[in-house]
C-alpha cells in the first residue's frame, strides 16, 4: 500500500521521502514477485529512502526517525506525513444489524454474518477467496476444515500438516 500512495504522491508533483521499518520496499512483495520492481520504481521517484528506519516523532514541519538497530536519529523536514499502518476491520454494520433482530425478523432476514474486511484486513485474494467459500457454504453443513490445508513457513520451503 505505501508504494501505491507514493507513487500517486509522486504522480501529483509532490516530494516524497519514503521511510521503511524493515530493511525492504514493500516487503511482502517478494512473495508475488513484484518486489524489484516496486523496489527499483521508488529509487527511481523518491526524493530520498530510509529502510530500517522507524519514526521516533512527528513535530510540526519535521520528523525524527530511528535507525531500527543503531537507534541513530534522523532529523528531517516535512511539509505532510502520510502514515501507511495496520488496518482495522470495520464491522459497524455487522453490529447495528446484529442489534436489532426484530427488524431482521420482520425483514425475513434469517441470519448475518461477517466475512473479509469486517473480521479482518486482508489481500485481496482473501478477500475473493473469503467471499467465494461463504457462498458455497451458505446454509450448508460444513465440516470444520473442508479443505486440505497447507501452513507456509515463509521461507524457502513449506511444511504439510
């Protein structure tokens, strides 16, 4: 998500200094393959690049960051700060249908539940893969683990279970 907002930063004519927690661009990219890329595309466009680095303070018109393993302080001028973090799920609707089940009742409405983004932030392809399997699944029985499941170890190799 972070090289997406950059690149439209970018894209709008802004200065944009990119800073990374981990010692990679947008490392979860390196298990679709986009990683070079992404990586080499924000080289290309960022006026500067701090991996490793994490934010100490937001102040008015700066920012400090901390190298993540020598501790070392970043002083830098900012004009904005976009912070890009983890996402929370959204289930407000979810708990206002689910706390009035006389208008559920009255509606035929039989049952509500939760999938994809209102349980929890995912890919897309969760998200796709959520949705699809809840539609096979409605108001059927469902063994508790339908399908052959395959735990990876992100690494270079996986393990069956």
């Amino acid at each position: 998500m972070g090289s997406l907002v950059v690149e439209r930063l970018c894209q709008q004519g802004h200065e944009v200094t990119l800073v990374s927690p981990t010692g990679q661009i947008a490392g979860w990219t390196m298990f679709t393959m986009e990683q070079p890329r992404i990586t080499a595309r924000m080289y290309e466009i960022c006026g500067d690049v701090f991996t490793d680095h994490r934010i100490a303070s937001i102040s008015p018109g700066a920012v400090t960051l901390e190298h993540a393993w020598s501790g070392k302080p970043v002083n830098l001028p900012v004009g904005a700060v976009v912070l890009v973090t983890a996402r929370l799920p959204n289930d407000r609707l979810y708990l206002d249908l689910a706390d009035n089940p006389e208008a559920l009742a009255e509606a035929g409405i039989k049952s509500v539940d939760r999938i994809g983004d209102c349980v929890a932030p995912h890919l897309i392809a969760a998200a796709v893969h959520g949705g699809h399997r809840y539609a096979r699944e409605m108001d059927e029985e469902v063994p508790e683990t339908p399908f052959a499941r395959k735990d990876t170890i992100w690494s270079s190799y996986a393990v069956d279970r």
